[in-house]
C-alpha cells in the first residue's frame, strides 16, 4: 500500500508526536501489506503466537519477518561560511536542498555520507558530526542527519540525479525545503549560527 499522497504534505503541519503516530501507522500498514505471504517459500503469514512480538511467521518454514526500516543519511555541507545546497531532478519546482541518500547494504553511516556526497557533488568531506534524525514513512525510512565540512574538490553535479548545485550565504539562500523536514530543521540550525 502506498502511504497517502497528502502524508507529504500533512507531515508540515503536525507536531512531532503528531509526526511519531502517522509515521509509525503508515509504516506498521506498508509492513503488514508486504509480508502476507512468505517471501521465502510463498505461504500464507500469520501473525506470531506471542502478541508482545510484532512478527508474521511462516507456518510453512518458519521465516519470521519484522517491520523493516531503511536508513538514509542527509548532510548539510559547509565551506566557511558558506552552505552546499542542490538542485535535484525528482523535486517538484525549483527546490535547493542538502545532499541525500540511502545507506547502501554493508556501509556504515559515514560511508554513506562520504559516498553520497562524491557522487552527486564530486568533492570530498571531513569533521563528519551527528546533527539527529527524522523518521520518514515513504514508505520506511529514517533520515540521519549529519554536518560536514568541506575538504577537497570542486562542484560538479552529477547531471542525473542533480542539475545544479552551490555555494551560498546565510543571507542569499534560494528556495528552501518547507517546515517539517529534517533538511529545513538543519537548515534553520545553520542560519541561526550566523545570528549568535
Ligand atoms: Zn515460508
């Protein structure tokens, strides 16, 4: 089942326990609409014997399958004082935003971080911190939100997945993603530093 189209755009305006139970809702939905059969051996799921686990098992071959979550890092990169925002492909209007992308199997988070950021801007980072995080039902995900500092290389976008990227000021940012993101919260944190 796909999460509904107006999820995206409710998300705004709720608050963060608000946040929580939607995504938590939506999630438990996408989850129990994919395992109703095994994906192992094609039997019927049933729900686990134990109510306390939140697990459909195979009566067949006894696969059990519990919720799962995808991790994607985003990375608010500065230079100096300056913020990488980019423009890319799959966003609706002219929307600059950070770099994103998903955890690939076997990476740990900074990899991610580091591998993302090479492929879609072709610099590399340092100083790579944990900034928090965001969960995000499209359908399971959890944005991971690092700040990193710019080491080495010049910008170029890669053209595919991002058209147009850049440098930019506190006081000259093009247009933002909107409240409710874990992008605009990072955003928001960076240019209430320039304010201190
Ligand atoms: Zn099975």
């Amino acid at each position: 089942m796909q999460p509904p189209r107006n999820l995206r755009e409710a998300f705004r305006d709720m608050t963060p326990d608000e946040m929580r139970a939607a995504s938590r809702e939506v999630e438990l939905e996408e989850w129990r609409a994919d395992n109703r059969f095994c994906g192992r051996c094609g039997a019927a799921m049933k729900p686990h014997d134990d109510p306390r686990e939140r697990a459909f098992v195979c009566p067949a071959c006894g696969y059990a399958a519990y919720p799962k979550i995808a991790p994607a890092v985003i990375t608010l990169v500065t230079k100096g004082e300056k913020v990488l925002l980019q423009r890319n492909t799959h966003y609706k209007g002219v929307v600059w935003s950070l770099v994103a992308g998903f955890v690939d199997p076997g990476e740990s988070l900074e990899e991610a971080v580091r591998r993302e950021i090479r492929e879609e801007a072709s610099i590399e980072v340092k100083d790579i911190r944990y900034f928090g995080s965001q969960t995000w039902p499209f359908p399971s995900n959890i944005m991971i939100g690092f700040r990193a500092e710019h080491a080495a290389g010049e910008l170029r976008p890669d053209g595919e997945e991002v058209v147009e990227s850049g440098w930019f000021d506190r006081g000259h940012l093009p247009e933002i993603p909107r409240p409710g993101s874990i992008a605009r919260r990072m955003l928001d944190a960076w240019v209430a530093e320039g304010n201190e």
